[in-house]
C-alpha cells in the first residue's frame, strides 16, 4: 500500500520537470520574431512593449546584442536582466537607412546607369 504515495509522488515529479525542460526551453530570436512571439516569450514584456522592439528593429536594423534593448522605450535593464536567458541575437541583416544608397561590395565593379536613347 505504501508504494502507490511513492509512485504517484515520483510520476508527478517526472511531469513537472519535464513540463519545466520544455518551458525553459523557449527561447526568441529578438531580430527575427514578430510582436507576438516577443510578446508570448519574454516576461513582462506586453503587445506594445513588443510593438515597439519591432518597430525599433524595423527603424534602426538588428540588434547586436540583448543590451541594446534598452534603446527601446518601455524596455529597462532590469527587463532585460529578467529575460536574457530567452534572449537570442541571431545575424539579421541591417537595411540601408533612408536616403543613402547601399554600399557596394568590395572589389565589385562601378557602372553607372545607361543613359537614354533619343528616338526620332
């Protein structure tokens, strides 16, 4: 009789780590996730916390690193201290900001646009 407490106690805790394994496993790409999965992984972090670190990345390119969340309104170190295990900084590719023409590549060769023919 006494070994049914004993199993039941050792199949729950068997399901709460697992249950624990796959909660802590959560992470987000804060250069490539949409306000929804922001907003579903990081604690304390709302829709519009969220919002505004995508439209901070869509504005200013990718992040660098999880610190640089705090140039995002709403977003204080001590968010990011809270969340930095949930936090990764995948490579996303900065856009060209407004009005300056992207770089070319090293070595690549200049051309320059074809002017137009005059029909008669």
């Amino acid at each position: 009789m006494k070994l049914f407490p004993f199993v039941y106690r050792m199949l729950l805790l068997a399901v709460l780590m697992g249950a624990g394994v796959a909660w802590a496993a959560d992470k987000v790409d804060i250069n490539s996730a949409d306000a929804a999965q922001l907003e579903q992984v990081l604690v304390g972090v709302g829709p519009a916390k969220a919002e505004a670190i995508v439209e901070h990345r869509k504005a200013n390119g990718p992040f660098k690193s999880a610190d640089e969340l705090a140039l995002v309104k709403g977003i204080g170190l001590k968010t990011i201290e809270r969340n930095r295990d949930l936090i990764t900084v995948g490579g996303g590719r900065a856009a060209p900001a407004a009005g300056k023409p992207a770089k070319a590549a090293p070595g690549a060769a200049a051309t320059t646009p074809a002017k137009p023919v005059a029909r008669r």
